[in-house]
C-alpha cells in the first residue's frame, strides 16, 4: 500500500474542480473522462453515482443510475456516500475495487473521500437545476412552454439577434373535434408530430413552446415566414405507426414580423404585438394569418374604452330597443318586430357594429341582451296596458348565454315579471361553433319551447350552418341571412336563387316558419311570394325604429304592398 504521486493527484482534482465549476455549460463526457482516471489512479475498478428526485423515489428504486466508470474488475464496495439535499433530492455515490486489491492508504482515502463528497455535492446540484429547469421551463408533457419562450428571446436580444425574426402564435384549428374523431391519445399524437414538423422547418435559429392547450408560440428567422404559414394553413399529419391514418390540421395565427431597428427592453413588447393579432385571427373565422398592425392597439384601446363606457351607459340607461317590422308579403300586414339595440351616446346613435362584437368578447353582451328583453317587455305591457293590439317581438339572444346554467329562470323572470305573455316573445339566437354549445342550445330551444315561447334561428345560411342545426334542434323559425336573398345583379348564375328555394320549401316541410331578412327591393317580395316565403323584414318596408316611430306603424296595422 503506498500513497499515489501528488502531484498526478492535484492535476486531476483540479481539472475536475474546473470541469465542474466552469460557468459555460457543463460537459458530461469530459466529466467523466476525468472521474475515470481518478479512478485509475487509485485503482478503483467501478464508480456509480444514483440520483432519486424524493425520498419515496429513492425507496421505489425510481431514479437516475450513472455508472461513471467500470473496468470490469472488481465488486469489492470501498466507500459509499449518501446525501439528502434540503429539497429532499438524494445522491448516492459508491466506489468499488477488485477483490484482491486494496485497501487505500489512510490519505488516499481521505483524497477520494473528498473528491466524492466534492462531486456529490456538484451532482445534487447540477441535477436540481436540470430538474427546475424542467418543472419551469417545460409542460407536462414535455413541450418547452411560455417561459422558455421569454427566455428564449431574452437571450436572442443579448446578442442583438432580435431584429430579422418573426414571432407567430397559433392555435389549431377544431381540435377538440379532432380529439373526439380520433381520440385523445390519437390527438395527442397529432399535435406532437405537427409541432415536431413546424420545429424541424424553424430549424436551429428559432424555437416553438406551447403556451397552453392547443396555442403555441413560435420566433425564426423572417426568410421562413412564408414556409411556415404555408404549414399553419393546414397539412396533412400521420398519427399511426403504419403511417395509413391521416389528418388535416391547420391552425389560425397572428404574425409581428419584427421590423428593422426594433429594440426590445421587456419580452412584453413583443408579446403584446403578436397576441392581439392570435386573437384577432381566432375570432374571426373568414382571415386564418392576421398580421400585427399599430391600429390593432388603437382598437385595443378603443375595446377597453367600450367595455368601460359600456357600464356606464347602462346606468345612464343610453341604450335603446329599435323595432323593424316583419310582414306578413300577401297582406301587407305587420306580424312581428325584431327588436335592434341602438345605444344613444351624446346624441349620436351608435350602431350595432361598433360595440356588439366588443361585448361579444366577454359576457358583457349578456347584460345587455338582458336589458333589452326588458325594454321590449316594457313595451310590450304599455301596449296591452293601453289597449293595443302588440304583436310577437324578437330579441337577439347572444351564444355566450349558452354557458349560464340558469339562463331559462333568468329570461322567464324577466318576462314574467314584467307581466307578458310569452306568446309575444321570440328569442333569435345563431349557430353554435362548439360540440358544447351545440348540446346546451338544444336543451335550451327545448325548455323555451315548453314554455310557449317562440325560438328562431337567425342568420341562417351564414357561415357554415349546418343541416343538424334544423334538423335536431326543435326551432319554431328560421331567418335566412341576407346572404341567401337573390338580389339582382347576382353573378352566381342562378344559384343562390336555386338555394333559396330549395331551403324555403325544406323548412316549410320541416314546419318552421320562415323569414327572409335584408329585403330591399319590389323583385324580392316578388320572389318570397312565389316561393311561399310569407314574412319578409327589411329596408323595403322599413328600417330599424325609434319606439314611437314603431307604435305609428302598429297603428296603421299594414304596408301597402302591390
Ligand atoms: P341581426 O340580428 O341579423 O339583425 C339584422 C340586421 O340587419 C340589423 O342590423 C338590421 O338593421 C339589418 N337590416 C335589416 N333590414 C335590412 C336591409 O334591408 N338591408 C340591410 N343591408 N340591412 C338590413 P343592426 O341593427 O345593425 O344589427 C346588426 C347585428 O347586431 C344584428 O344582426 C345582431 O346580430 C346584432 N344585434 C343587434 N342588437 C342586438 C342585441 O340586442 N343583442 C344581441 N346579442 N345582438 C344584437
Ligand atoms: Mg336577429
Ligand atoms: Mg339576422
């Protein structure tokens, strides 16, 4: 037994000092190279470091196993630590010799007793980092996620590497349809190899993170914009081993191409650009790529000034039910009103367009809706009050009501209260987009049905109506959207015409009632007459009325019509 060289010692403790100690990053080969010849110094024939994240790991054996270093000559244990960290990691170190060697002299033991507590000590730190780094910086399952995202960036503008890039967020398209086609674990394949196929695009000069469900966020160099929105505008992605399933995936994003010159201080200059533009892009089902613009935060603040002005008004009750005519077209008789909201502020009247679509974005519009089935209902009871004959009154009712549970007792209170028969209430409400929505929506068409309340479809033919919104939901009406009214000057070659009829005569078969909305002109009366179309509303007779103006009307009881 004799002591090894100092010298030789020295030079290998500090190169493993220096090995773990270095601030770029640390490498694990080099490491171990260095542990190996420590062990052939003093003959050590095997070297195996174990690391377990809790107690109960340690004890279910669930941990990390590195052998170092194994010559293969020997199981004879010389020296075993174990260290439980204050976060309750554990590592544990245990050195080996071949049988017949040995034993370490006193100050070699000593030598390799420190050399191990040194390299435990870095170990439980090392892996600890790994570890937050992976409970911070990654999703549960496993997609690097928003905070290494910020990261990300902030090391690109360390370098001054910001300017040139593009940052895209994107959310996929119809993916809670997908997960119900093809299942969830299906689903989860899909979403893993379509971000795995953008991320093999983007390359090493970018990243993807996924910031939750089916959003992600992505930054690369600006010669790729196009390459990836080509991908963002849907490909088809394999979901099986065999690679015979297949699935079209597309996604809807907001784009900020970073401009020349940008400096940015906080990561939050740049996600504020890029997140009004994903949301303008998921909202509006017609652009699937919106691009940030400046005016996207003057309509953002514009957003904030309405939902703030939006309460005030209602205190200040600025808001007004208009009524527009529907009318019966052999007779000329009004049969019905549809009430429009119009919100009167500082004696301008501002139309619909301006701030439905604000209040649609939460569930402000659901206050509103709320108060204009009032306002009708008050009308409604002067009417009968003061002798006149009301006729059935339409009130929009926004999708965003189909979340609340209790939105039967809500509206029955309203209208009760106010002591109206149910008979002259009609509530418009629009397709649904979700699976959800669609279910809560027949549940709810239901029960006001039972109630003797009348329900129509509005804006049929809009968007991607689909036959099962007529077919399973048990509608007394549907309006056709202006869209599906011929008008003149159409250049589709007599196919919305043919359209028209065709879902008239269907709905008519079905029972439900049909109105056509938009009618503007002495031809389109002509053509809801031959088509059996009875009630027609629109500009042709009248346009949204203040109260007084409607009651007039009401008076006279009907149009002339030829
Ligand atoms: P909507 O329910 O489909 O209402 C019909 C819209 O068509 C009204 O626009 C009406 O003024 C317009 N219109 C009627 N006849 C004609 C015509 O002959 N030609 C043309 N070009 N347009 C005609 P308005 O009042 O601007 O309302 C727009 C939309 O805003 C409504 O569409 C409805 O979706 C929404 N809205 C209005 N008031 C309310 C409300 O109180 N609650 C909710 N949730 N939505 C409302
Ligand atoms: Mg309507
Ligand atoms: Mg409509």
């Amino acid at each position: 037994m004799c002591d090894v060289k100092r010298e030789e010692y020295y030079d290998l403790f500090e190169r493993l000092i220096d090995s773990m100690t270095r601030p770029s990053e640390f490498d694990r080969e080099e490491f171990v190279s260095i542990l190996a010849d420590i062990c052939e110094l003093f003959h050590l024939s095997k070297g195996v470091t174990e690391f377990y994240r809790s107690l109960s790991a340690e004890k279910e054996g669930d941990g990390e196993v590195l052998i170092d270093y194994d010559n293969g000559h020997g199981d004879k244990v010389v020296m075993f630590r174990r260290v439980v960290t204050p976060s309750m990691t554990v590592v544990k170190s245990t050195l080996y010799m071949a049988e017949n060697d040995g034993p370490l002299s006193e100050t070699d033991y000593r030598r390799v007793d420190i050399r191990l507590r040194a390299m435990l000590s870095f170990i439980s730190r090392n892996r600890l980092q790994t570890l937050v780094e992976k409970l911070g910086f990654f999703d549960d399952d496993g997609y690097p996620n928003l905070n290494f995202f910020m990261r990300y960036l902030e090391k690109m503008n360390e370098k001054g590497e910001i300017p040139g890039n593009t940052v895209l967020q994107f959310n996929l398209r119809h993916f809670s349809l997908i997960n119900r086609e093809i299942g969830r674990a299906a689903g989860d394949i899909v979403m893993r190899s379509y971000y795995d196929q953008i991320r093999k695009l983007i390359g090493n000069n970018g990243t993807i993170c996924r910031v939750g469900g089916d959003n992600f966020i992505a930054v690369f160099r600006s010669e790729l914009l196009h390459s990836v929105l080509f991908m963002i505008e849907g490909f088809p992605v394999v979901y099986d081993t065999r690679r015979e399933k297949r699935i079209m995936v597309s996604a809807c994003a907001g784009v900020f191409v970073i401009p020349d010159g940008f400096t940015m201080n906080k990561t939050s200059e740049i996600m504020g650009k890029v997140f009004p533009a994903a949301q303008e892009a998921k909202f509006n089902p017609d652009c699937n790529i919106v691009y940030y613009t400046d005016d996207m935060n003057v309509r953002k603040e514009r957003f904030m000034q309405v939902s703030k002005l939006f309460v005030e008004g209602l205190e200040k009750d600025e808001f007004r039910a208009y009524y527009q005519p529907k009318v019966d077209v052999e007779t000329g008789k009004i049969v019905g009103a549809e009430a429009l909201c119009r919100w009167i502020r500082d004696g301008r009247i501002v139309p619909p367009a301006e701030f439905i679509p604000i209040l649609e974005q939460n569930t402000d519009i659901c206050r509103l809706d709320y108060r204009m089935l009032d306002m009708v209902c008050l009308d409604i009871r002067r009417w009968l009050d003061e002798g006149r004959e009301p006729v059935r009154v339409s009130v929009n009712l926004s999708r965003k009501h189909l979340i609340d549970v209790d939105l039967l007792e809500h509206l029955l209170k309203i209208i009760d209260d106010n002591g109206v028969p149910h008979k002259y209430i009609e509530l418009e409400l629009t397709e649904t987009t979700t699976d959800v929505e669609f279910r809560e929506l027949k549940r709810i068409v239901g029960a006001l049905r039972a109630e003797g309340i009348c329900v129509t479809v509005d804006d049929f033919g809009m968007g991607y109506s689909s036959l099962n919104l007529i077919r399973e939901v048990p509608w007394d009406v549907l309006k056709l959207d202006r869209c599906f009214l011929p008008v003149e000057e159409s250049s589709d070659g007599g196919v919305t015409e043919v359209m028209f009829s065709h879902v008239i005569s269907m709905a008519q078969s079905m029972g439900l009632e049909c109105v056509a909305e938009g009618v503007e002109t002495e031809k389109q009366i002509e053509l809801l007459r031959n088509n059996k179309c009875r009630i027609a509303q629109g500009f042709y007779f009248d346009k949204p009325l203040p109260v007084e103006e409607f009651e007039k009307r009401l008076q006279m009881r009907s149009y002339h019509i030829e």
